[in-house]
C-alpha cells in the first residue's frame, strides 16, 4: 500500500487489495471486538426495516384506494407516508449502513473496537429520538418540512446520539494501524461528516429568524437530497468497493479511476439538492446550479461503473454462487440506472413533465431500496457469519430473500416511474379538457403495480429477517465456507 | 502532507461550498425581503402578504398535522415548467414573496390531488361547483369545503381524496339542530358538526390565495376555468 504513496500512479495501476495483506487470526480479534456494537446497530435497523414495510404497503394501498383505514387518523395516508420515508431513511437506511460503517472502518483501519459502549449509547439515543420521531408523525406532529418531518426535540436527541458514534469513528480513525485509507474508506468518512451537517442545518434553518419561507425549503431540500445522495450512496458505494474485490478476491480495477470518481462524487453531489424545487418559487440561477452539478456527475457514474464491472470482469459467474455478490453487484448496477435516470429527470425538459408525480418516488426507491438496501444486504450477508461464528442456515432462504427484493424492488419502482410518466404526459397535453382527477386515473393500474411490488418485498423481507433471527440464535451451518447458491465449479448447469 | 489530511480537507471543503452556494447565497439573497407595500398619497393603502394568524394559522397547523403537503402541492410554475396556468391553477407563478411568512411553506413535491395555491381565490371561491350529485352549493364557500372534508365523493364523484371523518363528530342533536351540522345523512336525532380543527382548516383553505400582483413577476391576463 505504501507504494501508492511515493511512486507516480500510472493509470491502470489496480488498487491495493482491501485489507488481506494481514493474518487470518487478527481479522478474526477484529471482527470479535466489533460484534455487540455491530450486530446492535444492523438488529435494529431490521426492525425499522420490517416496520417501514408494513408501512409502505398500506401506504401503497391507500395510493390505490383513498378509503382504505381512511377512519383511523394515524394511519391515513398523510401521516403514513411521511412516517414510512422516515422510517426507511433514519431507522433502516442510518442504523444498518452505520452498523456497515463501523465494521468496515474496523476491518480496513486494521484496528480492535474499543468502547464499544460509546457506539451503543449512541445507537440508542438515535433510537429514542427516532421512536419518538415517528409517534409524533403519526401523531399528526412534525415540522413540516418535507423529508425532515421529525420534530426538533427528537431530532436533537437522534444528533446528539449520532456525534457520539462520529466521534468514536475518528478515534478509530485516528488509531489505524492501516495509514493508507482504503477507497472504500474515503467514501465512509465523507458520509460520516455530511450528514449531521445538512441535518442539523435544516432544523435550524426552520428555527432561525429571518430565514424566509423558501429558504426553509431550499435548505431541507438540500439537506434530503445530501441525505440520499451523499449519505446513502457513499456508504453504499463503500461497501460495493470492499466487497466485490473481497468476494471475487482480486483488486479494484483501477485506483486512478476510484479517485476521479470519489472526487467528482464529493464535489458535485452536494451541490444537487435544488432539483428538488425546480420550476418552483426559488431563484432560478440554484435550480440552474443543481442540473449543472447533477450532469457533472456523469463523471462518477461513469467512472465508477467501469470500475466495478472492469473488476468482475470474467467473474460474473460468482453472481450464481455467492449470495453477497448477488446481492452487492445487483445493487451497484442499480446504482448506475438510478443515478442516469436521476440526471435525466433533473433536465428541465424532463423535469417539467415528471415534477409532482409519482416518478419522483419511483426515483428515490431506486436509489434507497434496489441500490443501498440491497448493496447493504450483500454487506450483512457477508459479515454476519463472521461475527456470530456460523454461517446461514439455507441458501434457498438467501435466494428467495433475493427474488423478493429484487423483482418486488424492481417492480415497485417501475410502476412508479411509469406511474408518474403516464400522469406528467396526459397533463402536458396544452388541450387536454379533462378534469385533474380524470387525469390521475391514467396511473392507477400502476399503482396496482406497486401494491404487488411491496408484497413481493415484505415476503423477501420475512424470509430475511427470520434468517438474521436464526443466525442471532447460532442456528446455522458451521463456520468456515460461506454459504453458497451453488457450489463454485458448476456454473455450467446454469 | 499525509494523504489523510488530504482527503480530510477536501471533503470539509467540498461541504463548506455546498453549503455556500446552496444556503448561504440563497439566504443573502433572499433573507431582506419584504412584503410589498403599495402607497396612495404617501399613505399605505396595500400590503402584501401578510403575517398568518388567527385562523389561518390555527389551520395551517391542521393542514401540516393531517399531512395534506403529501397530495397537494401550493405553487405554480411559469408556462416554461408544466401547464398549471393553461390549467387555471393560477393567474401567474408564485414567487419567493408570497411564501414570506410561512415557517416552512408547503410547497409540497407530489399532486396526487389538485394544486392549492389559490384554492382560497376569489376566481375559485365564485366558479360555479363543479359535476357533484346529492349536495349542489352555489360556491365553493366554508359548507363547501366541510363537507368535501367529511366525503370528497359526495362532491366529486371519483375524488381519490380520504375522508376526514376524524375532524367532526357526530352526537345526538340536544334542543335545536347545529347551525354548524353538515347537510349529510345521519341517525335519526343525531347530527354531524366539524370540530375546531375542521373550521380552522376551511378557513386556511379558503385564505389560500396568491393571485395578488407582484412586481417581479408577470400576471397573465386570459382567465381559465379551473380543471
């Protein structure tokens, strides 16, 4: 790794292999000193997870047919929408990606956890805010503000809870015997001090005096698209990085490539979040800002693209047999079908006709759930057998949880998008004599679409979750060859 | 320099520039304005917007409690984005101003309902109401819009729109009938009145008007029929 360091990088120079370069038995004193505080955070990140997909289906369901529980308030479709987003962003998309967070800065730090303590505390102060986060939504409390509905008190606690396991990561950080940070690294502390940032600044942005009314928008606005596609995306990314390379064991294709893409990602993405508000009441040169920054990003798609299909070029065949590079390579080809959707639907041409339908949804679950979510399965498949000491119990499980989410995901987010193509079109049409809610009727067989869709995940997430209940109780195959769909060697019956 | 601290300032820098451009930038912008005053012989004879209270205000916190920002968005875009004048849902774009006093406006992202930014305009109050069956109001006035909120399908007949039945009660009729009761069936002896909360939210709902012209943006002079 030192070399990178001194010599002149010639362009295909491949990356240094992640962290193979020391012995078996220190991995494993790792993996040891980070199990309690990991296994805590990806626990209850699954139970966020199951509860966001009750709420997403009868969210889903209510889209279709507005009476359903229409007399129960804290369930109607105003309050669980905004409950729903919150839950799979905060509760699933933080806890399960800081659980990935901190055991790969363990494992490429080259470096034990200590206080696992503080990373515990800190997981349950975000608890607390958050559960009283989303009682208050459906409660009918919340801010207001788009994607940062939860109250400020909460809000604090969940912060507060947050900087701890901040703090702790730059201890590591810091304590590395690894001094050379790891691509996958670069991305994981990017995402680390991005989010309380936007976070916090968006609250006081609506607290603060003299911020007028737009600006409030704007800035939660900026700080829910940094959420998605700086918090999210980097740690997604990070954990692509460290798995393809680990599970087909050869080194990133190409290290030049990994630093354009990174650096392109943390100067452009930030600068993204007004697409949000475009064509709204806000000064167009922002708008103009974020569609420039959002086609720059073109940069990153493509370059990291290439470099994770250059680095399993040949190897494609492991998407048969090992569980997590299904899930990690589906995931990080969604990566790029999300993001090249999303910097076509920034374009004004674009974004006039899908602004305010349901495309935008369909857009958000591309990146949250058929990219992160499943990029993050791969990544829990792969380290929970190392830090329980088994390995999963059934590969027809595994592949079911696959299919589930896999074509439920892809399913719901098509018929959103569709969806939301369908109503953008009818309304543009300058003659169209038809009434609004004539119009709306043109997506309603998609929406049955996407009822099916959340069928499909919730069954996925059922088999998943009663697997990760299994593997808690060391109820497995033994320890020492990961579980595979199919044995390497027989790729040729498939 | 280590390559750490490399990475350390870039990503601090990179951050600190996002929130220049995106927020620090708007605010200066933006952070002075005020409402526009219009003077007749030195004496202020219009202001616009002003602060909401009462029952707006009351409302408005309904209309964020019940989470109606998620169907109904409250802007409208010029004719380069989307047909929302073509389709009368506004004499001209809503610009910054008009969302002066509102901690945070509600913008909203999704029309999965029409959009509400002059659902309180005069245009819209006095357009005849439109196809209903059962219950035929001259105007879309406060009964109008109570009863919308307790069955949106009495009104108009495939409203994708909930039911708000939460925000009245239904309770038996002691003395003489509610002047506030909803023209609704019910059990014999028995009435349907809106609560507070639903008076409040009909009456934000009917202050909801940005058609007052403003000079930084151009006021279209066709009026269409809302669709």
């Amino acid at each position: 790794m030192t070399a990178v360091d001194t010599a002149p990088i010639p362009t295909t120079a491949p990356a240094p292999a992640a962290d193979t370069a020391y012995p078996a038995a220190e991995r494993a004193a790792i993996d040891d000193s980070a199990r309690w505080p990991v296994l805590f955070f990806f626990g209850n990140g699954l139970l966020w997870l199951m509860l966001a997909t009750v709420f997403g289906l009868i969210a889903a369901i209510e889209l279709y047919s507005p009476n359903f529980l229409s007399g129960v308030p804290f369930l109607s479709y105003g309050r669980i929408w905004p409950a729903f987003t919150n839950t799979i962003s905060f509760g699933w998309g933080s806890l399960a990606g800081l659980g990935v967070t901190i055991w790969l800065l363990a494992r490429l730090g080259r470096v034990r956890v200590k206080f696992p303590g503080v990373l515990v505390t800190g997981a349950v102060f975000w608890q607390v805010g958050l559960t009283y986060g989303i009682i208050g939504i459906l409660g009918g409390k919340t801010t207001g503000l788009e994607g940062l509905e939860i109250p400020t008190g909460s809000a604090v606690l969940m912060l507060l809870g947050y900087l701890l396991v901040v703090l702790w990561a730059f201890l590591l950080f810091g304590f590395r015997s690894q001094t050379t940070p790891f691509i996958s690294v670069w991305y994981l502390i990017a995402a680390l001090l991005w989010f309380p940032w936007s976070f916090a600044l968006a609250h006081a942005a609506h607290l603060l005096p003299n911020v007028p009314g737009v600006v409030q928008s704007l800035v939660a606005a900026w700080a829910s698209q940094n959420f998605l596609n700086v918090w999210l995306t980097a740690i997604g990314l990070a954990a692509a990085y460290y798995l393809i390379p680990k599970v087909i064991n050869r080194p990133v294709h190409s290290y030049n490539l990994a630093v354009y893409g990174f650096w392109s990602f943390i100067l452009f993405a930030g600068l993204t979040g007004a697409v949000r508000l475009s064509g709204g009441p806000i000064p167009a040169w922002v708008v103009t800002l974020s569609i420039s920054a959002s086609i720059l990003l073109l940069v990153q798609i493509v370059t990291v693209t290439t470099n994770l299909v250059l680095t399993m070029r040949g190897q494609f065949h492991m998407v048969y047999h090992s569980p997590t590079i299904r899930f990690t390579f589906f995931g990080a080809i969604a990566f790029t079908v999300s993001s090249v959707i999303g910097l076509f639907a920034s374009l004004r041409s674009v974004d006039s006709i899908v602004h305010f339908t349901q495309f935008q949804n369909g857009l958000t679950q591309l990146v949250i759930y058929s990219f992160f979510s499943m990029v993050i399965f791969g990544a829990i498949y792969y380290i929970l057998p190392r830090l329980v000491g088994c390995e999963w119990l059934s590969s027809s499980m595994i592949s079911l949880h696959f299919w589930g989410a896999a074509y439920g995901g892809g399913l719901l987010a098509l018929s959103l998008l569709f969806s939301g193509l369908a109503t953008g079109y009818t309304l543009a049409e300058p003659d169209s004599a038809a009434r609004y809610i004539q119009i709306l009727e043109t997506s309603s067989p998609y929406l049955v679409g996407a009822i099916f869709g959340w069928v499909l995940i919730a069954l996925g997430h059922l088999v998943f979750g009663l697997h990760f209940l299994l593997m808690l109780l060391r109820i497995g195959q033994p320890g020492g060859e990961p579980t595979l769909f199919v044995p390497v060697g027989e790729e040729e019956k498939h | 320099m280590k390559r750490s601290t490399y990475l350390l300032a870039g990503i601090v820098g990179s951050f600190a520039f996002s929130t220049f451009a995106l927020v620090l930038v708007p605010q200066m912008q933006l952070g002075g304005m005020q409402p526009q005053f219009a003077e007749d012989e030195g004496k202020i004879v219009d202001i616009y917007p002003i602060e909401n209270r009462g029952i707006v205000e009351a409302g408005r916190e309904v209309y964020i409690s019940e989470g109606c920002v998620y169907c109904h968005s409250q802007q409208v875009r010029d004719e380069q984005n989307g047909s929302d004048l073509e389709r009368g849902w506004g004499v001209r774009r809503t610009v910054a101003r008009d969302y002066l006093f509102d901690s945070p406006p509600l913008l909203g992202s999704s029309r999965i309902g029409p959009d509400l930014a002059n659902a309180g305009s005069a245009k819209w109050r006095n357009e005849p109401a439109d196809e209903n069956f059962g219950y035929k109001p001259a105007k879309r006035d406060e009964a109008w819009e109570l009863l919308h909120l307790y069955n949106p399908r009495v009104i108009i007949k495939e409203s994708n729109m909930p039911a708000y039945r939460n925000l009245f009660v239904e309770r038996k009729i002691s003395g003489q009938r509610s002047d506030d009761a909803l023209d609704v069936p019910t059990k014999d002896g028995w009435e349907v009145v809106p609560t507070a909360e639903a008076k409040a939210l009909a009456g934000y709902l009917l202050s909801l008007d940005k058609s007052h012209a403003l000079k930084e943006v151009k006021t279209a002079a066709a009026e269409v029929v809302a669709k």
